[in-house]
C-alpha cells in the first residue's frame, strides 16, 4: 500500500465518524487511524455528541459524501441506541462505504460470480480473513467452512466471499442443533459469536483450520487461569489491566486439534484494520480513475 500511495496520485482520506464516547469504539477508531498513518493514507476522526440527532448526523454525512477529497467513511458501530442504525449506513453513497455494508454493496457481493474478484468493497474482517487463508496457500475449493455467526458484519459476509472461493458453506446460530457435531463436519471452522471461549475441542475435526473472530473481554482472573494455564504473560497482562481479551475458541484445547488457528489478541483484529486501509485505497484509486 505504501508504495502504491506513494507512487502518485492523491492522498487517500479515510474518515471515520465516532458518535459517542463509548471507550472500545475510540480504541478502534484510534487503531484504524494510527494504521492510516502508517501507510500514507490521511485518516480523520470526526467525533459526534452522543445525543446527536439524525438530522444533524446526516448532514455530516452528506457534507463528507459531496467532498470530492473524501475518498472513504467509515461510521463506527455501535451507534447509540436512538439512532437507527440502517438508515445512516444506507445514507452514504456506495463508492465511499469502505466498510462495504451498503445495501447496494451487499447486493452486489452475493451477485458476484464464484472464483471472480470483487466488484465492490466487501467488509473488512471477512476480506481479511480471505485473504489469510490465501497467503497462508490454504486450499479453499470444495471445502467445507462451517462459520458460527450470522451477523451482517462477519457472519453472512463470510458466507459469501466463502462461497465465492467454491467452499461449501454451512451457517450456524443461537438455533442450530448440536452445535458441535455440525462444526466437526468443518475443515474451515470459523467462530465469529462473541462468547469467550465457547468454541471447545469437542467442536473441532483432527487437522481443521480454525478462525477465532472474537474479542470478547474477561474480568475473573480464576477463569483466565483456567483458560491459559501456566500462562504466565497472560495473568501477567491481567493483573496489570485487570481484563484479559480472549477469542471465541478456547485456543489452549482446541490449537492441538489444528492445522493451523488464529490467536486472540493479534490475530484476526489487525487483519480488519489492514483490509479497511485496502478498501480506502482502491476506493481512492477507483474515485480518482485509477487502476486498482
Ligand atoms: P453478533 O452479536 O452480531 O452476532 C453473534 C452471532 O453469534 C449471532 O448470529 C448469534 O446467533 C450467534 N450466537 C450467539 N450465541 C450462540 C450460541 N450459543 N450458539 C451458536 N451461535 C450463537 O456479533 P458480531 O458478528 O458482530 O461479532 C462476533 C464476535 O466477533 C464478537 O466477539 C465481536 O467483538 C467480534 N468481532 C471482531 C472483529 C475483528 O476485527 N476481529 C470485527 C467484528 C466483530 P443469532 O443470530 O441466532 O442471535
């Protein structure tokens, strides 16, 4: 990305509109900004009152979408509970929608035809983690992925890139019966459901390929000694910060049992970062004609 930004052109800019103070979203808008940074992209955070009405917000937004220097917005969710969420991600146009969750975008990505490339933005953590499974030469074609989460920002998208590379996709929810023995039919597990650690051994085939999407914190020191035992670093970190983030998988039983599986922290979480600086920069190089 450096190179490509350096290499000429504009400048990209990314804005990301922060509504709130809630302290996990400023992390992560802090993240995706200091990231910017380091690859020349110009990422600016606008922050938002929490009781900010609609109207007021959708200003903003149309203000930033008919800034022809605005290559990228990015809205952070969650937004506060009076605002309706759908309605504010449908209101930026679809070529500025890096986090790809525009209608329009959506429709498009479920239209594209297996083994193609993208005609579209597609969101951050399942790019990301497609192309992870790429780097890492993992044989993707007439697999079974089995993905646990059905939300429109990890889960159903994950279906369709999956898809995309001619897996078999099963998807599974808080209603799927025996849970384990459908994610032992995976050799592509992915755990994307936001609670700690609840993806076991028991969920897991020998020699499956397990992706942990989760970040979910934990606040009881017994349970992370039961969940990294002998881990010193790890009760280490806790005691300095007084939580320990943990995945969806519980890493220490399940890692054996792979081929290969994420870690949380570090793993799937900067994928996203780096895959939303990669839907900035061809959304920039789309809006100023060049090739992608
Ligand atoms: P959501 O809460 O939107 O979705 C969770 C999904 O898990 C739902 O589909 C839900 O089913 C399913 N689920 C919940 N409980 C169970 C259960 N007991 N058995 C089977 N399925 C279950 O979460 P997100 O998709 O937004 O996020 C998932 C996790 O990934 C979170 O920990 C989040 O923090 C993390 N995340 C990480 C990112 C990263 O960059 N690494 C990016 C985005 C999210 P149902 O639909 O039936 O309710």
């Amino acid at each position: 990305m450096k190179a490509l930004i350096a290499a000429g052109g504009r400048q990209p800019r990314l804005v990301a509109v922060l509504v709130g103070e809630d302290p996990a979203s400023a992390t992560y808008v802090a993240s995706k900004t200091r990231a910017c940074k380091e690859v020349g992209i110009d990422g600016v955070t606008l922050r938002l009152p929490p009781d900010i009405d609609l109207d007021t917000l959708m200003t903003h937004l149309r203000d930033l979408d008919e800034d022809p220097e605005v290559d990228g917005i990015l809205v952070q969710l969650p937004l506060p509970a009076h605002l309706p969420e759908r309605q504010i991600l449908e209101s930026i146009r679809p070529e500025t929608d890096v986090d790809g969750f525009h209608p329009e975008n959506v429709g498009r990505m479920w239209l594209d035809k297996p083994g193609g490339s993208p005609s579209v933005c597609t969101p951050a953590t399942p790019t990301g983690i497609i192309e992870l499974l790429h780097h890492n030469k993992i044989e993707l074609s007439g697999r079974h992925a089995v993905i646990v989460g059905r939300s429109a920002i990890v889960g159903k998208p994950m279906a369709a890139l999956l898809l995309r590379e001619n897996c078999t996709v099963t998807v599974c929810h808080s209603r799927t019966r025996d849970l384990p023995a459908v994610c032992r039919l995976a050799d592509i597990l992915v755990a994307a459901i936001g609670r700690p650690a609840m993806i076991g051994p028991e969920h897991v085939a020998d020699g499956a390929i397990v992706i942990d999407v989760g970040i979910n914190r934990i606040n009881d020191r017994a349970e992370v000694e039961r969940l990294f035992p002998g881990n010193r670093k790890r009760l280490a970190g806790f005691d300095r910060r007084g939580y320990s983030v943990v995945g969806d998988v519980d890493y220490h039983r399940v890692a054996p049992k792979t081929s290969a599986i994420t870690p949380v922290p570090r793993g799937v979480g900067p994928l996203t970062v780096a895959q939303l600086l990669v839907n900035t920069l061809k959304a920039s190089r789309r809006q100023q004609g060049l090739k992608s």
